[in-house]
C-alpha cells in the first residue's frame, strides 16, 4: 500500500492559504500572499529531504492549477523537473482536461477516492497545498504522516488546514526540527483514538455541581 504525507506550510493560527506570492491565491479578499518568502532558509531540516526524495504528488484541482501554470516553465529548478517527471493526482470535480503530462484526474468521494488510489501500485504519495483534501483524509486516517512547517507568525482570515469538521483523533510527535529563522517542523503519526482523563482528585463540590448544571441548561 501506498503511504500517504501531507505537508503544510501554516501559520500559528492555522492558516495555509497563498504562502508562495501575492498572486498566488488572493480569493476571498487575502492579501498576505507570499509569507513563506521572508521566513524561508536554506536549512529547513526534513523538509529538504522529503520534498526531494520519491513520491507521487496528490493535489486539490486549484493547488493543481497554480503549480501548472508555474513549474513546467520553471525546469531549471531541481523541484520542477521532479513535478515535471513525476504522476499528478488531482481530486477534481471539473471537466477540464489536465493538460499538464503525467496528470490523472481522481473524482467522486474524497476519501473513497484516496483510499484506492493508495491500495495501488505505486510510488508514495505527498499532498502539496490543497487545504480542502485535509479534512476528510484526516477523518477517514488516510494520512499516513502530517508535516506542519508552523512559521511564526499570525494571518487572521484564510484558508485553514483545520477547518473544523475533522473526527477527533490523536497524533504522535516523531520528530521535530526549528530552521534558524524560527520555522518549527513538527512531523506527526496518527495514534488513535482521543484519549481523556481529568486533573480532579476530590468528589465535586457543591459549587462545581451548580456550575455544570447551569452549563447544561445553557446548552439546551
């Protein structure tokens, strides 16, 4: 099976949208486009091998558009003869063919759809952008490791990573790096099921009893 990494580039209050330039992605009035740029540095520790080692890309049809529009005339760079070789998966509702070469248009159920392109021959899978497949992949545990690069910094409004329908679940830390300008790379694993438990080491008081039933009434 193939084993699927998404890897995000966010902001501290969870915001993934436009972090390559200005014209990259100003839908909905965004006008922070391009805040990676600043922040970037040449030492940016497991991002560097991952983006360079062996995978297919998985991408959304608008992350798809930007990077078609961009790498295939960009072959100088080492990225963009890797995109330019490798296959292109792209979770599409739209009747445009993809012109872009090596490119396979993935549609219906997202996470149906996912799941068997990842029971499939073939390489590893890496999502890049495309803040709409999160939510669902990471509700079905599609998402085999998650790599938040967190810059540190605050975007208020935009296109989020979490965009609150997620199913709870758990992560495990496997391992962390912070660039010298502050860019924290955490990679994480699914581990299950939320686990919870409580700080309380006496019966309720009467006082908290009163404050949960008056939270209750309020939530009717």
């Amino acid at each position: 099976m193939r084993k699927l990494t998404g890897a995000v580039f966010v902001s501290l209050d969870g915001v993934m949208q436009s972090p390559g330039g200005p014209e990259e992605d100003p839908i909905n009035g965004f006008d922070c486009g391009g805040w990676v740029q600043p922040l970037w540095h040449p030492e940016m520790g497991p991002f560097e091998d991952l983006i360079m080692g062996d995978y297919d890309l998985l991408l959304a049809k608008r992350t798809y558009d930007i990077f078609a529009a961009y790498w295939p005339h960009n072959q100088d760079d080492p990225i963009g003869a890797k995109f330019q070789r490798i296959n292109k998966y792209v979770l599409t509702h739209s009747g445009e063919p993809l012109a872009w070469e090596n490119s396979y248009k993935l549609s219906g159920n997202t996470a149906e759809a996912i799941a068997e392109l990842k029971n499939s021959e073939g390489r590893d899978l890496l999502i890049q952008g495309s803040s709409t497949l999160y939510p669902p992949l990471l509700s079905a545990r599609l998402i085999d490791r998650l790599v938040l690069l967190t810059f540190p910094l605050v975007l208020g409004s935009g296109k989020r990573v979490f965009d609150g329908s997620e199913k709870p679940g758990s992560l495990s830390l496997v391992d962390h790096f912070v660039s010298p300008n502050g860019v924290m790379i955490a990679t994480y694993e699914p581990a299950g099921d939320v686990k919870t438990g409580t700080f309380e080491t006496k019966e309720p008081s009467e006082e908290e009893m009163r404050r949960r039933d008056k939270l209750a009434r309020e939530d009717v």
